[in-house]
C-alpha cells in the first residue's frame, strides 16, 4: 500500500492524537510502556541482519536497539506522518540515518519491497502499537509474511492486567481510551494461532503480573 493508499480515517487520527504529544511522547511513556527495553535485549540480531520496527512512533525504539545491534540495518514503518518527522530527527542526531530507513504505511497492508527495497526480515518487532491499530490481527499476519526464514516476530503490547487489582485495570483503561488504546484480549490467542498455521515456535510470557505481554514467534526455515 502507497503512502497515498493509506487509510485517511486513521492516518488522521493518529497525526491528530500525537500532534502535540510526539514532543513529550519519551519522556512520558517510559513510565508505562513497560517492557520495551526487554523485548529489544531479546532480539539477538545475527550480525548483518535486518530488523523491521512496526508501529516505530518517536524512533525511540528503533534507536535503541541499533546502538545495541551496530552491525545491523534497521527500517521503521509509522502510519503517521508527524511521529515520523520526529523519529527522523531524533535518529540523525544520532548519526544512525546511515543504517535506519523510515516509511510511511500502514501496518496491516505494506509493500516492503517497494518500501524499502528488501522484502524480508531477520527480526520483526512491534512494540505497544497492534492496541492501537484497527484490524491488528492483520498487522501479524503481514509481520509474519516479512520473516526471513529462521526469523522471527517480537511483541510486546498491554496485557490484560490479570494479576492486578480491578481498581488499576479500570483506572488504566480509562486513561488509555483517551489516547485510543485499546488492550487486546485475544492477543495470545491469535498469535498461537498463527505460530500453528506457519508452524512456528512460539513463546509468551506474563510481564509486572499481566500488566503487559510479551511474545516471540520463531519462524521455521523455508
């Protein structure tokens, strides 16, 4: 999908919704979107190897884990056009626009190839972005679809709180409703699923008693 063929309805919710929060957005959600420093420790990128972030917002993430993996080359994909003028920003201050390439599109329906050039990944990541995207379901089919063959898809994403007293879940999912987030429920259930259907390896994980999930799907040779 072209960057003119991207849901306008939701491009333009997100431009709307991180308009002003993308400036704040770090120094903010670092208090909640707990678990992102472990999914990215996990990676163990192979040297030379390619990693997509989608969902890649500030470029916070994507910085991260290219300090982390210095030999390898990163691509980010963000529906909306304002996070990605930060990300770039942020990511040439770093010096790493050399080994990071940004796109615009839509998680649930991209073209890799014209994208970026390359059409398969050594490592998929999606960090807190499927409970804000409309048709999730889509978006892990399509990061599955990118994997290189002995690759695989990492997420970390809200849980369902189980461990947690009903009071904070409903404290929390009132807050996350203003930004439009919504925890998705069935999560591991379609992730099983889909490790079933492409017989791959999959492993989950409860993080800070459910307040997040965190899952690899480890994908076969082809």
């Amino acid at each position: 999908m072209s960057t003119t063929e991207l849901p306008a309805s939701h491009a333009e919710l997100m431009d709307g919704v991180y308009r002003w929060q993308r400036h704040i957005y770090d120094l903010t959600r670092k208090y909640y979107l707990l678990g992102r420093d472990r999914l990215i420790a996990g990676l163990d990128v192979p040297k030379g190897g390619t990693v997509l972030e989608l969902g890649c917002g500030t470029g916070r993430n994507i910085i991260l884990a290219a300090r982390r993996y210095p030999e390898a080359r990163f691509f980010g994909l963000d529906i909306s056009a304002g996070m990605l003028e930060t990300a770039r920003k942020a990511i040439d201050r770093e010096g790493l626009s050399g080994r990071v390439t940004l796109a615009r599109g839509d998680a649930t329906d991209f073209d890799a190839a014209a994208l970026y050039g390359i059409d398969r990944f050594d490592r998929v990541f999606v960090s807190y972005s499927l409970s804000m995207i409309p048709g999730w379901e889509k978006t892990v089919s399509a990061a599955l679809a990118a994997l290189a063959p002995n690759g695989s898809l990492h997420i970390v994403d809200f849980g369902q709180q189980e461990g947690l007293p009903t009071w904070f879940r409903t404290v929390l999912r009132g807050w996350l409703r203003k930004f439009h987030v919504s925890p998705r429920q069935s999560l591991r259930d379609v992730l099983e699923t889909e490790s079933r259907r492409t017989g791959a390896i999959f492993r989950f994980r409860t993080l800070y008693r459910g307040y997040a999930w965190l899952a690899v799907i480890g994908q076969p040779s082809r």
